[in-house]
C-alpha cells in the first residue's frame, strides 16, 4: 500500500450552494486501493476566514483535482487580525481531475 502526502493551496466550496467560500492551505495524505480497502484520502487546512459551520464541502486542490469531503474544526489560533483557523477533513468520494 503506497501512501503519498501533498502540500499546497486549494479551495473550498459549499457542496450544496455550489459557492465558493475561501481559499485554503492544505496538507493532504492520500494511500492507494488495495484488495481489501479502496483508496482513501484526509487531512486538514488552514484559512483566515473562519468557516461557520462544519459540514459536507467540495475541495479543490491545486493541481485541479477535486472531490466531496467532510470538514470539521481542529485547534483555532488566537483572534484578531491575521488569525488562522484550523480544519480536518476526510474525503467521501473519488479525487479527480
């Protein structure tokens, strides 16, 4: 099983309002199918506009890659001006192109 990590920038979307709501940096790690386990793929990002609720999003990555996904709250830096807001996420369908 080979499991590669990938770090850049992307964008995130509200799933169901097809709206874009900030753009992101993101730390990603993604492991290949196997006979037992299909490929999966996680990780977390970082953005100064807090997201209000946690839910059902559609990321993007930079490469153009894109797939449905799953985001919640990590640990918040402080508030105030150049705040960064911490996120994870699982993925929920294919990442494709």
């Amino acid at each position: 099983m080979g499991i590669r990590y990938s770090n850049g920038f992307g964008l995130i979307y509200d799933k169901e309002l097809e709206k874009l709501i900030a753009k992101v940096n993101c730390s990603l790690v993604e492991t290949d199918a196997t006979k037992y386990a299909r490929k999966r793929w996680w990780g977390e990002f970082s953005t100064i506009k807090a997201i209000e609720r946690t839910g059902k999003y559609v990321i993007e990555m930079e490469d153009g890659r894109r797939g449905e996904c799953i985001a919640f709250a990590g640990s918040n830096a402080q508030q105030g001006p150049g705040s960064q807001y911490y996120y994870h996420f699982n993925g929920r369908s294919a990442l494709r192109r």
